[in-house]
C-alpha cells in the first residue's frame, strides 16, 4: 500500500509474523515461525538526522527524548530499500496482461476460496456495515498479502528510516517522498510508544506497510478498526479486523455502494477524440453522455450511468492498449494503490474468486 496508506493509538500484535490461509482467525495456539532479520549496514544512533528528527518529534508530542533516542538507535539503513524505491527505467513498456496474470492466477483463487469461505460472517457484516462488497475486500487481501502469506520480511523501523533519512536524491520526487516517509516513520513510533510495542520487533514490506492489508502506519490510525471486538487492532493475525479496517478504508475515500467499478467500451473511430479523453488520467470527469460524444461509448448499465466516468487505458506491451470507463469506485480502488494497472487486477481477482464460489 502500495499503499501508500494510515495508524492508532491501539495495540497491534507483538510481532510481524506471516500466517497463511487456512489459519483460524485469532488462534490462541498459532505458533508462527519468525522471519528472518534484516540486516542493514550501518545504525542510525548518532546520526545528524536522526537526532534532529528526535528532538522535533519529542517537542511535537511531548514524548520522552531518550525514549526515541533509544529507538533510533535500533534503525539501520538498509541498502536495498533506496533502489527498491526507483521507478522503473524509461522505455520499459508497461503490459497489462502480464501485470494481470502475476495476481489472477490459480494460487490466489484458491487462498481467496478458502479464505472466503472462513471468514463469510464477517465479509458480510463488514459488507453491510461500510457498503464494500466482499469481493473487493478479498482482491485486496489476495493482490496484497496473498492472505497473510507474504507480509513482508523488512524490519519496519529499518525501512522508514532508511526512507526518511535516506531517500534516494535521484527520484524524481525525492522531497516530497522523503517528507512522507519521515511522517510514517514519526507515527510508527508514535504506536509502537503507545501500545508498548518494541520499535524493532514488527515487519513489513520495503515501504513500511504492515499486516494483512499492508497499511502504512499512518492510513492504521486513521482507518484501521478493531472489527473482531476483541479491543485492541491487529492487522497481522486478525482476518477480521483486516476485513474491517480495508471496508473502513474504501469508505472513508468515497465508496459508493451499489456502483460498478467499471464498464466495457465501444469505440467509434469517426469522432474518437482520445487526448481530450485521456487528459484527466483516471480522474472521473465525464458524463456517459460526453465519453459518448468523444468517441467512446460505456456499454450496458454504462450508457445511462448518473456519475462522472474516466477513460482507464491500460498498455499492453506491443500490442493494442486495453480500455475501460472508470467510475468513481475504480477511482477509490486507485487511493489503496495509484495505480489502474493495480485497481483492475483487484477487481478482477475478487471477481474471480466469487466466481469460484
């Protein structure tokens, strides 16, 4: 998250540890096995940076300076993470069916089915409460995690700190990047400090997201929900907070329930105006009735759509892009990952699995 997403003043599980598909929801006998440490090259205790970062972050909060010294002093830059952050070289094509079939693939439906059919209670409850349906919540979690499979083997507090302090200069938003990872960093130890939780013990992906839905810290405080009941938030090893805080999540950007995501276009060549069509990006900005004059008429349901609808054109390498009307659903999908290419392979895989069922 990818997403790049929220995190709260409550507690969360004492360790980062992956659980696969089949694992009941909040097992009190689950006994994972650790993943393997990270290792970085040098620590950040003593550091200009850090010591800075730490002297505004206790101001700010009134937090105990030594507290976050010590912290600190546990974060190591990790090499990798600065080149992992990189967009891709120029002039490498973009393909959406190869995109595609890495998450629409037989392992992720059936981790979908089986984690479908465990947690149906709460996929229709988190369904009737925020307006998301299940399908959505089980693509995320599939594209995500693969159900809690693959949660990421980077000590959290090594990663944000290597990005907030170590940002790679030849990104080209490196400033604004870096300001962002250094306010999920400041609110990562901001919960660790609150729930008591040991800076260095949790882990995630390269970015610093965490759990089953891969939440940054900050999209944790802000949507992240205690959905099992059980007073406290793990996104790690509760399925069913992980349903309700991604519900929570779509909601709070704008879900609209009942809308489609997305409808078929047909193309009519004599006035097809794709600049004007495609200027907004995956913007909703025009009325079936104005896609339809410029050339690209939604299909179906899409032909009297009542909201605004953008023009989603996804590459295929050499071949003929792939397009799609985009409502303001598609557009929500794209807040969890700013990404058509992402949006469309959730769809497609929670589409996918509640075919199966």
């Amino acid at each position: 998250m990818k997403r790049l997403l929220a995190i709260a003043p409550f507690l969360i599980a004492a360790s980062a540890y992956p659980v696969s598909a089949s694992t009941p929801k909040n097992s009190k006998n689950y006994a994972p096995k650790p993943a393997a440490a990270t290792q970085g090259s040098h620590s950040y205790a003593g550091s200009a940076q850090a010591q800075a970062f730490a002297a505004e972050l206790a101001e700010r909060h009134g937090l105990e300076r030594a507290w976050i010294d010590a912290a600190l002093a546990q974060a190591r830059f990790l090499p990798r993470v600065p080149q992992l952050m990189l967009p891709p070289a120029q002039g490498q094509a973009k393909n959406w069916q190869a995109y595609r079939s890495r998450f629409v693939e037989p392992i992720r439906i059936r981790a979908g089915l089986r984690f479908w059919q465990e947690n149906a209670a709460t996929l229709a409850r988190a369904e009737a409460e925020y307006g998301v349906p299940a399908q959505i919540i089980v693509g995320i979690l599939g594209v995500e995690t693969i159900y809690g499979q693959h949660m990421g083997g980077f000590r959290v507090l090594d990663a944000l700190a290597t990005l907030a302090f170590d940002f790679p200069s030849a990104h080209p938003r490196a400033a604004e990047r870096q300001a962002f990872f250094r306010g999920e960093l400041e609110q990562y130890l901001l919960l660790c400090q609150r729930s008591g939780q040991a800076p260095e013990a949790l882990r995630g992906s390269y970015a610093g997201a965490m759990g089953l839905p891969q939440f940054m810290p900050t999209s944790w405080q802000r949507w992240a929900v205690d959905f099992d009941g059980d007073g406290r938030i793990d996104l790690f090893r509760s399925s069913a907070d992980a349903i309700g805080s991604v519900a929570h999540y779509f909601k709070a950007h704008g879900w609209v329930s009942h809308m489609p995501t997305h409808y078929a276009l047909e193309f009519d060549a004599a006035v097809l105006d794709l600049p004007t069509l495609l200027a907004p990006d995956i913007r909703p900005t025009f009325s079936a009735a104005q896609m339809a004059a410029l050339g690209a008429q939604p299909q179906g349901a899409g032909a009297t759509h009542a909201g605004p609808l953008a023009l989603i054109a996804l590459q295929n390498g050499s071949a003929p892009p792939s397009y799609v009307a985009g409502t303001q659903n598609f557009y929500v999908v794209t807040r969890y990952n700013w990404s058509s290419y992402y949006a469309l392979a959730v769809i497609e895989l929670g589409a996918a699995i509640a075919a199966a069922r």
